[in-house]
C-alpha cells in the first residue's frame, strides 16, 4: 500500500531514513539512531495528536498533554546515558460515553488511510471494557495508542523507538 | 560526700531526660538533613551537572550526605543510651523510695547509708516469747526491705555503669571528616552500646499485617528509634511504610557498602575476598542509581524496599509510592538478572508507570522492580540447568508472596489495584508464588515471554483467571523451546487459559521496547483497562532446543 498521506510526510521529513532497525536487536544496538531534537518530537507530536483528533472529530484538551522523554533500555538492561531518548507524548480529549465508539471507527479509519497497521481494535462495550485503537508504523516504528480512560475522556498517545538529537555523540554498548 | 542511697533518693532525672531528649533530636534533625540534601541538593545537580568537576563536587557532597548519617546514628545511639540508663535508674529510684516508705511505714529507722535499724525490736523484753515471735517477724521483715533497698542501689549502680561503658564505647573521631569508615563504625557503635546497656532489638512480627500492625502502635520516638539504630531489619520488613523502609535501607547500604570497603578482615573471614570485592560491586552499583534519582519528581521518587549485596546481588526498589498508589505493579525480571541490571530495569518500570498513569486518567501509580529472588543464570548455548527446572522460582515464590502481602498492609484498609508482572523465568516465579500458599493476592497477573509457570492451567493460580494475561512474541524462543516442558504448560496457548494481550515486538526481551504497544498494553492491565486482547494461541507441540 502506497502510504503518503500528509501525516507521515510530515512526520518522516527529518528521520525517516534513519528510523529503521535501531534497538532491533542485539546485532543491530549500535546502528546509528535516527537524529531528531526533543523539541522537533515534540512538535510533531502535538501536530500528529491534532490531526488525529480531527480526524476522530474531537476537541484536544491541550492544558493535559505531556511530553515524557524516557530512557532507551536495551534488550540486557544496558542504559546509555548519551542523550538517546524514547518521546511518549500523551494529551487527552473530553468525549462523552455515547461518543467513544463513533471516536475509535473514525481513528481506525484515518489510520488505515494513513498506512499504518491496526494492532488493536475494540468498541465501546461498558465502562470496563472500553473503546481503543493501536496502530503502528512498521516502518518506523511509531507508535499510536488511543482509547478510553473514563466514561468522559479519550485518550491519545504516540511512542517513538528510541532516538538521539543531532549532534550528539552516540555512545557504544 | 553523700552516698549513693542518699544520692539516689533525691536524684532529679529531669537533666538526663532532656539529654537524651536532645540527642534524639539532633538525629531526626539530621534525618531531615539527609533527606533534604538529597532532594533539593544533589538530587537537582545529578540531573544538571556533568563533567569531571561535577563528579568531584557530587563526591564530596555524597560524603556530606554519609556524614550526616553517622551523625544520626550516633546521636541516636547517645540518646538512647541515656535514655535507657535514666529509665533503669528512675526504675531503682522507685523501688528504693517504694522499700524505704515501707520501712518507714513499719517503724524501722534508714541512717544515711541506707541501713535499717530496728529500734522496736531491741526494746522488746527478752524472756516474753510473744515478744520474742513478734521480734523474730520484725527481723525478717527488715533483712527483706535492706535486701530490697541493696538491690535498688545495685541496679542503680549497673545502670550508671552500662551507661558508662556504652557511652565509652563512642568515640569522638568517627565524626572526623578524614575518618574513613566512619559509617561502619557508626553501625558497630550501635552493636555495641546497646549490648552494653542490654537493649534488644525490635521485636518484628514476621506476618505483614502483625508487622505494619505493630508499627503503628509504636510511639513516634520508638520508630526513629528502630529505624536509625536497626536500619537493615526494618528496611527488610514487609509490611512497613515505604518511606521508613527507604530511608531505613539507604542508611543500612550506606553502612554495609562502608563496611566492606574499609572494615576489617574480622568481619569477613566467612567470605572470599572475590565475593567481598562483589559486594562492593553491587552496592556501588545501587547507590549510584539510587543517588542519580534523588532529583526525580514527585510520582518519581525511588523507594529502596530491600535489597542484598551477596553473589549477585538482588533489590526491590519502587518508582512513586505504592502505600498512596492506586495502581501498584511488581516486575519480576528473569535469567541473568542481576545488581547491574537495577538501571535498566528501572527504566522499564519508569515506562510502565508513564504508560499506567495515563491510562488511569492521572491516578496515581507506582510500579516496583522486584529482584528479590536468585534469578538463575543462562549465557549462549551454556544453559545453566537452574533454567530448566522450578526450583529457583519455588524458592522465591513465598518471599514474592510475602512481599505482596507487605504492599497491601502498608496501603492500609483500602483495596489498591495490584499487578505483578513476569518476564522469563520472572513469570516461573510468579506462577509458583500464585499457585502456592493462599495465592498471590493480586488483582491482575500479567506475564511475557513465560517459559512456563509451574501449572498446567490459569485456574490453579488461586485467582480468576480471566485476569490472568499472557504476552507472547510470535518469534520468541524461550517460549518455543522451554514452554510446555519442566515448567509447566505454554501460558499463550488456548488449554492454558487466561486471555492473551496483543504484542507487537520481537524476540523475548522486546515487551518493553520504545514505540512498541506490548508496553502500553501492560500499562493498560496495570491501571486496571483492559488491553488490546487476542485470541489464545493453539496449542503446540513443543520444538526442545537441538
């Protein structure tokens, strides 16, 4: 499937090439990482964030997001301690119950026309078992987590695979 | 010069009260000290500074941070020894002036000395038998109350001399600030002075709810008092309150890691010198990472629960506070898990964490790292047979069980939400901790990359087995070739039972790995949503490893 929608042309324009096979494995954890400042995650993150909520056809509540730079762990506990970092970007939406199944047959959709593979996928059900969709950038290994996490909020979240700023040495393992 | 019977009858132990009230607080001052070092201090410059001169000066004032530590326990072990000497002594008082009023009471005269006299008796005739019988009482009655008024003296005199010899026992150079085992001396001070005074150490019911029980009983003085004077026995006990338990172990570690660099051949004639140098190993290894988390946020804050220098050393540590979470998860790691492996294993639970509190809508969240087990070595081909069989993991199933029995007694009455999560042989050993005893008492199991978990089906781990969750790689070896063999039926597949959660990595240390949703959905299960589920996997025959 050709995969060029405007989301991903804005996402891939700084790392795209760089972003395949980092963290693969143990052969692969001194590959060169793909580059891009926390700042620009950041951004593309809020913008992704924003574009999925209007795809889902909701209003993001952006006094709640956050930006979460985590440690890259390796496969044997390694931690480099040289400025590598996975962004989880997180920010909410008030949508009421009624709502959450309509949300998660819009993200689907959106997503899948965005190219990206649907990992999980379930409706509103109760309020125990609620709405979520998964998807992933095989490619790049993105990640999109969305869901329910109360009879009145969504929630919409993007992982990256572990990265390093430009300019920045990467340090072996 | 007045006598002891005449001194101890008018003793006023008020000064000595305050003395010993005083120390005390200068060691919780210093308690205070530490902690706020750590925090505001350090704690921020770990996460800003870096370079050689950052190193330097982080040196420096880690060592500030010791030497409040030993000053704390010093002052704690002073007022303590005051304390007790005063109670024993205000006790002697007591039963002088209880045996004098008696005496008085009953006629006897008490000279200056504390020697009774019977004036009564010495006038009574002679040659009158009932006179005789009555003054044959008297004598008796007097030889008990001397008896008792020396014994009072006597006590009195042991106690101002234990009290003596403990306080001797002190020595002002551990404060020296070119002392270099200053930490470990300050530990044997307390071993000493307290033998001296004959104190014994807290009394700790094993159970965890008798445990955090009798923790709350204590008066606040009790409790800084055990936690500075008997630091690694309470940090070791399950059941207590997290922070007194952390601040507890990281004054223990502090003194052991002291210890073991700079302490005598006397103290470990039982071990090698490899094993000695390991254990210094280990403990710098802790240190560092706990000290590099000092400037961590609140909901961020790491809490030392245990932890133990030997072979390969093992922790448990908490990111967030599991007695205020309502969410808490147990990481349980698997092979080759060792002290070197707390770094990365606490940035898996740091994302476990960042991923449950967002899916519990801002609840909070603590998640622990559990290596409070032998995990058994695997390396290569070179499979070490501790892999291959339960018996690691029965081993470590009733301290897992114990220790989750310990989170829930230190939340209180309140039911928080409680995952325990095993990777690799890490879910060997929680199978085995939920099928033994009374269960595990968690509300949700969730286990990656399972070998096995020493039963053949979900329900005989004592819970609803519609809560136990299985993760499984499409590519994972250790499942292909060490499922369904010595360690009990393949958890992903359909006779296991249990549901099964969507992972999206590779192999069988991928469920954690950045970007990926194996990661979110355990995040998920820990804050009580359920997963992206999957169907179970059919059951397969097993491929043993050529």
């Amino acid at each position: 499937m050709a995969r060029t929608g405007p989301l991903r042309l804005a996402l891939f324009g700084a790392a795209a090439l760089l972003l395949t096979g980092a963290c693969m494995s143990d052969d692969a954890k001194n590959d060169p990482l793909p580059r891009l400042s926390r700042a620009r995650a950041t951004q593309w993150a809020e913008e992704h964030t924003a574009r999925m909520a209007e795809a889902a056809g909701v209003e993001l509540d952006r006094a709640s997001a956050e930006a979460a730079f985590e440690d890259c762990v390796g496969r044997k506990d390694e931690v480099a301690h040289d400025g590598r970092y996975s962004l989880f970007y997180t920010v909410y939406a008030p949508v009421p119950r009624e709502r959450h199944t309509d949300v998660a047959r819009r993200l689907r959709a959106d997503f899948e026309k965005e190219g990206f593979r649907i990992t999980g996928y379930r409706e509103y059900q109760d309020d125990r078992l609620t709405a979520l969709v998964d998807a992933k950038d095989d490619e790049t290994r993105f990640s999109l987590a969305t869901g329910s996490v109360s009879p009145t909020r969504y929630l919409f979240s993007v992982r990256t695979p572990c990265m390093i700023p430009p300019g920045v040495t990467q340090q072996p393992q | 010069m007045a006598s002891d019977f005449t001194r101890l009858m008018k003793q006023d132990f008020g000064d000595l009260e305050a003395a010993a009230r005083a120390w005390t607080k200068v060691s919780e001052d210093m308690d205070g000290y530490a902690a706020r070092h750590r925090t505001r201090v350090t704690g921020p410059l770990y996460a800003s500074w870096k370079g050689d001169d950052a190193d330097a000066a982080l040196f420096y004032l880690e060592d500030v941070e010791t030497r409040f530590g030993v000053v704390r326990t010093e002052a704690m072990t002073i007022g303590t020894v005051l304390e007790t000497t005063r109670f024993w002594m205000e006790q002697a008082q007591t039963d002088l002036r209880n045996a004098v009023s008696r005496a008085e009471e009953n006629g006897y005269a008490v000279d200056d000395d504390g020697v009774l006299t019977d004036a009564q008796s010495a006038a009574l005739p002679h040659n009158d038998p009932d006179a005789q019988e009555l003054a044959r009482g008297r004598g008796s009655l007097r030889v008990e109350l001397q008896d008792r008024i020396d014994q009072a003296l006597q006590d009195a005199r042991k106690a101002g001399a234990d009290g003596v010899r403990a306080l001797s026992s002190l020595d002002a150079t551990v404060t020296d600030r070119f002392n270099d085992d200053a930490a470990a001396e300050s530990a044997h001070d307390v071993t000493d002075a307290m033998k001296a005074v004959g104190l014994q150490g807290p009394q700790i019911p094993d159970d965890p709810k008798a445990a955090a029980e009798w923790w709350k009983v204590l008066s606040p003085e009790d409790r800084a008092r055990y936690e500075t004077l008997y630091p690694a026995q309470i940090g070791a006990t399950d059941g207590l309150p997290s922070d007194v338990r952390d601040s507890a172990n990281r004054l223990a570690l502090e003194q052991e890691l002291n210890d073991a660099e700079f302490g005598g051949p006397e103290d470990f004639r039982d071990i090698s010198n490899d094993e000695r140098n390991k254990r210094i190993q280990n403990l710098h290894v802790l240190k560092d990472r706990l000290d590099r988390g000092d400037g961590a946020p609140p909901g961020k804050e790491l809490y030392l629960l245990n932890y133990k220098s030997a072979h390969d050393g093992q922790a448990v540590i908490a990111m967030g506070n599991p007695d205020t979470a309502a969410h808490t998860a147990v990481l349980v790691p698997g092979t080759n898990t060792t002290m070197d492996s707390v770094d990365g294993q606490l940035g898996r639970i740091g994302k476990l964490q960042n991923s449950a509190d967002k899916w519990s809508d801002g609840q909070p969240v603590s998640t622990i790292m559990w290596l409070g087990y032998d995990a058994p070595e695997a390396s290569g081909g070179d499979l070490n047979t501790s892999v291959l069989n339960k018996g690691r993991a029965e081993d470590g199933a009733p301290d897992l069980r114990h220790f989750v029995e310990g989170t829930r007694a230190a939340q209180g009455d309140r039911h928080g939400h409680i995952t325990v999560i095993g990777h690799s042989y890490g879910s060997t050993t929680v199978g085995a901790a939920a099928a033994g005893g009374h269960g595990l008492g968690a509300d949700d199991i969730v286990v990656v990359g399972s070998p096995g978990m020493t039963v053949d089906h979900a329900s005989d781990l004592n819970m609803d087995p519609s809560h136990v969750w299985v993760g499984a790689a499409s590519d994972d070896p250790i499942i292909d070739d060490f499922s369904d063999l010595t360690l009990g039926d393949n958890p992903a597949e359909e006779p296991f039972g249990g549901r099964n959660f969507e992972v999206d990595t590779h192999g069988h240390s991928g469920y954690w790995d950045d970007g990926s949703d194996s990661l979110d959905n355990q995040g998920r299960i820990i804050a009580g949503v359920p997963p992206a589920e999957v169907p179970k996997n059919d059951n397969d025959i097993p491929l043993f490893p050529g």
